[in-house]
C-alpha cells in the first residue's frame, strides 16, 4: 500500500482483481482521526461459493453455475 497522505474525495487503492482503481473516500473529515482506507470490494459473485458452501448448498455450486442461477465471475458491463 501507498503511504498514507491526505485524500480528497476520491481515493486510489489496489484492488486483487482488476489492479488500481478510484473510489469514493470517506466523507466526514475529523482533524485528529486518520483516514484508513479498507479494502475494496470483490467482484460480485467472488464470495458465492463460499456463502453457498455456508447455507448448505456447497454440493450443488457447479450445477447453479451451469444453471445461470449463481455468478461467480462479476457481472458483464452494460
């Protein structure tokens, strides 16, 4: 990660998949808390296996891939 510096209303930070991207930073400005940007988010679906895997359905991933009924690559553009 970058060195920390002062941020105005957008924020740059590495993201896992898709490398550097700008995102909003934090609003509320306080003079003596620092910023500390969290970790972007993962791609929509990047999680899904394992959420599936938590509510019981972890034996039949591949099938609601296939089905169309689960993402796990994020969504398409446009």
């Amino acid at each position: 990660m970058r060195a920390p510096h002062r941020w105005g209303l957008s924020l740059p930070r590495e993201h896992d998949d898709i490398g550097l991207v700008t995102t909003c930073g934090p609003a509320p400005r306080l003079s003596k808390t620092p910023i500390v940007p969290g970790h972007p988010a993962p791609k929509p679906g990047a999680d899904g296996p394992d959420i599936l895997t938590e509510i019981g359905l972890g034996d039949r991933i591949e099938a609601l891939i296939e089905a169309g009924v689960v993402r796990v690559e994020g969504v398409a553009a446009g």
